[in-house]
C-alpha cells in the first residue's frame, strides 16, 4: 500500500492506496481523506507542458504515480451527471416547440404543409436525441458543472423559442421540391447521426471512459462524423421550412461549436493515437 502525497488549498495530505488501483478507486480515498466529493475533483501532477491529469480508467502505476509523486487536487464545484443534463437541454425544446406550434394555430396563423412536416421532424428529432441520452450514449461517472446545466439550457430553449415562432408565425412558403428535398435529407441524416450514435457506443466498455479510434460507416473519412450529421439536420431543416432567420442563425450557432468541439477530438485521437488516419475533421473538402 502507497502513502500518496495530495496537495489541497496548501494543505499536504498523505492517502494510502494501492498503485494498481484505478483512479476511479483513488479518487474515492481522496474523499475520505480531504472531504472533496469525488465527482467534483481533477487530479494531476506536474508542470506547464508536462502537467499529467489523471483518468480514472487507468491505474495510478499506468498513470506515472509513484510514492514520491505530488498530487494537485483541484475542486471543480457543484457537478451533475451528463445524462441528467443532457435530458434536461433536450426536454425543453420538445416542448417549447410544440407550445409554438399549437398556440399558432390556435391564433390563427397559417398551418402551411411545411409547418405540419417541421413540427413532427422537430419532435422525431429531440425524442431521438432523448432516447439515445438514456439507452445510447456512455457517460460512465463523467459530470459537469452546474453552471453548464444553466448555460446549455438557456441556448437550447431560448432557439426552440425564436425558431419555433420564426416557422410557425411567420412561414415563408417553400416550393414542393427543396421541401420534400429538405424532408429526406433531415431523415437520410438523423438516420446516419443515430448509426454513428451506435458505432461510438460499441467502442466503450459500459460505465467505463476509455477512448478507442472510431472506425466504419462515415468514421473512415471524417474524425466526428456524427457532428457532421447532425449539421446536416438541421440545414435540411432549413431548406425544408423556407431558410427561416432563426433556423439558420440556429444552424451557424451550432456549426461553430461543433467545429471547436470535433477540433478538441481530433487532437486527441492524433495524440492516443499514432496511427490516426489522415482525416477531415468535421465537414468534408472544407474542414
């Protein structure tokens, strides 16, 4: 059994626990030790370029940690699960949507064919992102700040909102065939997002956090090929319901994010991985 040093708030603490031990396991000593939840702490030791942050599917051994290692414990605050976030950002615009639509038609508003096609897309859409967060998706014990609860919420439901009065009271009137276009590539994509869905699922252990390299289906070409499907959600959308103001400014928003986030992933494959293929990151011939 090691006698680990783990430095908090300027206080040296000793924690005993065995190097093979997975730093999931570690974590928990911390706690009893510190008081620090484990969920809320981020572990690491060294400096600038050669700081090592500890993954808690790995052993200490594997990660470097040896008796005469410094442990930094950082306190990350309030945390909440990422599958009880990610239900609560995807709740509200299932039903803010469907508020929009209906009190539109209650007032009056034209009911064109395109609104009928976009309110059971929106709602296909968002109980699908639902069901995956619950039967899908591998979080293991990963959670998150608080603030991001607030943060996330008020950017899902505040777009459910203005898109949802942008295509409903104030439609702009699209031809039969970009509608129809737009309808079978918002399927053709939700479809393939759900596929890649799988194929990331089947490469983790359930409950674990490991990291393996994504193969088959649109993984051979692009590095975050559900990003790129769910893009394509949403411009089909566009097209579908007339290139509403808010459904593109929707669309963009989400371009830009997905953009940073598949940039963070590709660099991590690159780096867990030497032989990472030469990839688009994101969108095809543009990123």
């Amino acid at each position: 059994m090691a006698k680990i040093h783990v430095l908090y708030k300027n206080n040296n603490y000793e924690v005993e626990c065995d190097l093979d031990k997975q730093v999931r396991a570690f974590r928990l000593e911390v706690q009893k030790a510190t008081g620090l939840l484990a969920c809320q702490q981020g572990l690491s030791y060294g400096k600038d370029e050669n700081k090592v942050h500890l993954e808690v599917d790995k052993t200490l051994r594997e990660s470097g940690v040896t008796e005469e290692t410094v442990i930094d414990l950082k306190d990350f605050g309030k945390q909440l699960p990422f599958r009880f976030v990610y239900i609560c950002e995807y709740v509200g615009p299932l039903a803010i949507y469907v508020l929009c639509y209906f009190i539109s038609i209650a007032l009056g508003f034209p009911n064109l064919v395109q609104n009928k096609i976009a309110f059971y897309m929106w709602t296909i859409h968002y109980v699908k992102r639902i069901l995956e967060t619950i039967f899908v998706h591998e979080f293991g014990d990963m959670t998150m700040p608080f603030f991001n609860l607030i943060k996330n919420c008020t950017y899902y439901y505040g777009f459910a909102l203005v898109v949802g009065i942008n295509v409903n009271f104030f439609p702009k009137e699209q031809y039969c065939i970009p509608m129809y276009l737009g309808l079978l590539g918002m399927i053709a994509s939700m479809v393939s997002n759900g596929y890649c869905h799988i194929i990331l699922k089947n490469l983790r252990t359930p409950g674990s956090q490991e990291w393996k390299m994504p193969k088959g289906f649109l993984f051979d070409y692009i590095t975050c090929a559900n990003y790129f499907c769910e893009i394509m959600t949403w411009i089909f959308f566009d097209l579908m319901t007339g290139i509403p103001l808010m459904g593109v400014a929707f669309s963009f928003c989400g371009i830009y994010q997905m953009k940073e986030w598949s940039l963070q992933r590709h660099q991590k494959y690159q780096k867990l991985f030497k032989d990472y293929p030469n990839r688009w990151i994101l969108i095809p011939y543009l990123y």
